[in-house]
C-alpha cells in the first residue's frame, strides 16, 4: 500500500540537501534562529519570474550590492535600476520593482508586510510571490506553487489533468500538503525536490523522499507527467530600427515608453512591430540596410528586425531620441534584443 505524503520526509531530506542561494537562508541557519531578510525573499522572487536560478544570481548580487535595502532602492534612479536589470528580461517586471520598493519605503516605514493580502497590494506582486514571500520570509503556512511544485504534485497524485487546466488541482494537491510547521523550509524543499530530482527529463526517483507515495512512480508513470495542452504556434512580427551615429562618436537612442514591451529602457529608434513596418526614420541621412536581420524571440511571438545604418553630422537634429556621447554608451545598458542589432553593426555585416 503507498504510503501518505507528508512534509516530515521532505524537510530531514531538504536539511542534508539545501540548494544554496545567495538569497536563502540554509535550513540549520534557520533553525538557529536566523530571520531571511523579505527585501532579498522579495527580490529573488521578482528576478525568478519566468527567468532560471543560474541567471538571477549574478543579477541578484549586483542589484543587492548596489541597493541593499529596500529603502536604497526605492531612492535609486529609474534609469539605474533599468540598466543594472538590462539582460534579465521582462522588463515590466523592473517596473513594478521600482514602484513596490517605494511603495514599502514610504508607505510601511521600509518593512515588508507579512500577510498574504497585504502583500498582494504592493505593485507587481501576485498571488504566487505573495505567497512565497509570507511563506519564506516570515513562515507563514501559505502555499507556494511554482512550475517545479506543479511537476512534483503531478508526479505524486498521478494526475493526467493537461496544464494549465490542471493548475487548480495541483495547487490543491500542494495546500493540503503545506505543513504549519518550517512552512517557508517546506516551501523551498518542494521547489528544490522539482528543481534537482522530480526534473522534468529522467527524474531522479531512486533518490526521492517521497518515491513510497508517488502514485506515478507506482504506475510508471512519471516521465509523462506534468501532462501539457498543446502550444500555440508563435507569430512572427517585423520591425525596422535605426542606428545612426554622429561623426564625434555619439549614438542616437529613444527612451521607450513605460508602458509595453521594453518599457522605459533605452533603445533604438524604430518602427512599431507588426507584419508590414512602415519606415520611420528618426533623422534625415542616407541609410544603408545590413544583410542580417536581429532575430529576438519574447513570451508570445519571435522578433525579426532590419537594421539600417547611418552616419550624420554633428549640426543635424534627430525628429526622436537624443544622441548619447560616445563616453557613455554602455552597451550592457540595452535590453537584449537592442544589443543584437548593435552587435550586428558592430561587426560591420553590412
């Protein structure tokens, strides 16, 4: 007969096997008596959101070494912030960064509520990162339900419910398991158990806590699981952008709008994305087009842009943007789709 899941199993395996995190507090400094710090509980999360561990934490370590508090990063320079977050992608989420610091610096004297509603009225804050940050930060018994907890809780109800249908029934599977006890350790446990062993490719089963209560390992049945809905097929948009540079050096770029993809970064001027672009040259020169196009894929559609080239002269001015002195463009400042196109011409493939 299975065994009954339970959170003791998972913990004694989570106290010998703890992921470490530059975020995390290690499960026998907790024990100790150790408090994790909510602003870096709550930076971890927002960087996690769609993005790898592997990728956060060198952005992790630079954004808390820069801004240690939630209060320094609330006084930070929108253009700062934007910047340092250039490259991780999502930038809405840097946004809502921006936004919450202030909101907890102004409004909660630069502390973290510690429910889950409170929480959930902070900008940029959702029901899985209110959860996770009660749970983790102050060891509230919420649920926490990541990609790697739906896998695990497919897994051991065997249950063929394709996702994202089936997110309701795993995040119940989850709350039903959620312990009172070491609930932001239990949290972590389930979601380092995804992340190392329940992996969606050749699970490590031999080595799971939880193999005895596994339903899909007693039918055989974990590679197949979590089940998916087919994918949509990505559309395919084009666009144009325009790299002029000025005789002295300087590159004419455009701060995007706040709102929308690439919001509030600096850029290239260009057209919309669509499928015919129309051409909207941001200043009056003779522009070459390169052969290559910069090819981007985001959440919902690939990216194909064609690069044109110009150069001009010191005594004309751009209809948009501003020219940016040759001292201090910093490629790293551009999100990355930009940073392909300039790459493009900077390797002169013309």
């Amino acid at each position: 007969m299975r065994e009954r899941a339970d959170s003791s199993a998972l913990l004694e395996w989570y106290d010998r096997h703890a992921r470490a995190m530059p975020w995390r507090v290690p499960p026998h400094d907790r024990k100790a008596g150790v408090v994790p710090d909510p602003y870096r509980v709550w930076m971890s999360e927002i960087m996690l959101q769609q993005t790898t561990v592997a990728a956060v934490k060198s952005f992790f370590e630079a954004f808390t070494q820069r801004w240690p508090t939630v209060t320094d990063l609330a006084n930070a320079e929108d253009a700062d912030v934007m910047a340092e977050w250039a490259g991780l992608g999502y930038y809405a989420r840097a946004r809502n960064l921006l936004k919450c610091a202030r909101v907890v610096a102004n409004d909660y004297d630069g502390k973290f509520p510690d429910d889950h509603d409170t929480l959930l009225t902070l900008p940029g804050v959702g029901p899985y990162t209110a959860a996770a940050v009660s749970s983790i930060a102050f060891d509230r018994p919420e649920t926490v339900v990541d990609g790697n907890v739906e896998r695990v809780m497919a897994r051991l109800y065997d249950e063929h419910t394709p996702l994202p249908n089936a997110k309701p029934i795993l995040t119940e599977y989850a709350r039903d398991l959620t312990p009172d006890e070491r609930p932001g350790d239990y949290a972590q446990a389930v979601m380092d158990l995804g992340a190392t062993i329940c992996t969606p490719r050749n699970p490590a089963c031999g080595l799971c806590p939880w193999r005895k209560s596994c339903a899909a390992w007693e039918n055989g049945t974990a590679a197949e699981l979590p089940k998916k809905a087919p994918k949509k097929r990505k559309p395919t948009r084009h666009g144009i952008v325009y790299l002029a540079r000025r005789i002295d050096g300087a590159w004419l770029l455009e701060q995007r709008p706040d709102s929308g993809l690439l919001g509030g970064m600096l850029g290239w001027p260009g057209s919309d994305w669509g499928d015919d672009p129309s051409e909207a040259a941001p200043i009056r020169a003779e522009w070459k087009t390169l052969n290559e196009e910069a090819r981007h894929t985001f959440t919902h559609f690939h990216l194909r842009l064609t690069v044109k080239t110009a150069l001009v002269p010191l005594d004309r001015e751009p209809s948009t943007g501003m020219f940016i002195e040759a001292d201090d463009f910093d490629r790293s400042n551009l999100p990355t789709v930009m940073r392909k196109a300039y790459d493009l011409v900077a390797k002169g493939k013309t």
